[in-house]
C-alpha cells in the first residue's frame, strides 16, 4: 500500500498476538505495561541519554506516570506514539487503527511496538556494520 509520502508502507515484523516471540518483553507487557509505554516513548522521542538505560531519566518518569494517571485515556495516548512508531519506519496501520490496538489489547500493542523497535534497530546496526566494511 503507498504511503502517503510516496514510500511503500510495509508490514510489522511481528503480529499483534506474537506476544511469545519474546516471552520476556510478553510478561514485562502484561505485567507493567506503563513501563513498557514509557521505554516505547523514550525511545521513540530519542529523549533518553546516549549511553543511558532505557529505563533512566525525565524521559521515562513522565510517559510512566501520564500512562497510570491518565489510565482510561492511555488508550488514545498510546495510540498517538503507536502513529509516530508506524510513521518512523513506515508501517501499515494493522490489524485497525492505532487507538483502537490499545483499546482493545494495550499490552498485546506495546509489546508489538517494543519488538519492532527491537527489529528495526537491529536491522539499522547490521546495516551500518556492513557500510564500514
């Protein structure tokens, strides 16, 4: 499907419901899906330090604590950084719309989010090693 920008829009490296393809990532999702919206921030705001864990820092506290204060509205929260997630490496709005995966499945969408994030930065380090050689 062609974006909207010219460039192909491709498909998630991974189903809503792969959860167990990092069963790790799976019980952090199920269990503090809060933090796991905020690493999924963090990153995606590139707000966090260089050298840093994921988990440090103003960039990490904030998502954290809008995600458990604002828990009825997390659904549409979490749905505008899915959007910036699809619009970044270019992926297909699947399988409904943004706000609509954390309505129905918040942790099932933030643990897809965090292992194409996973995906995609490995794939851009594998890239840039092979660009130097």
């Amino acid at each position: 499907m062609p974006a909207r920008n010219g460039r192909q829009e491709e498909d998630w490296s991974s189903g809503l419901f792969a959860c167990f393809d990092d069963a790790g990532l799976c019980i952090w999702g199920l269990l503090f899906p809060a933090c796991l919206y905020a690493d999924n921030v963090a990153f995606i705001s590139k707000r966090q330090k260089q050298g840093a864990p994921q988990s440090a820092g103003t960039g990490w506290c904030c998502p954290c604590l809008t995600y458990c204060l604002c828990f009825y509205c997390s659904c549409c929260i979490a749905g505008l950084y899915r959007n910036d997630l699809r619009r970044k490496y270019r992926l297909m709005q699947e399988p409904c719309g943004d706000c609509t995966v954390h309505l129905c499945c918040s942790p099932c969408g933030l643990c897809q989010e965090a292992r194409e994030i996973k995906f995609q930065e490995a794939w851009r380090m594998n890239a840039m090693s092979n660009t130097r050689i």
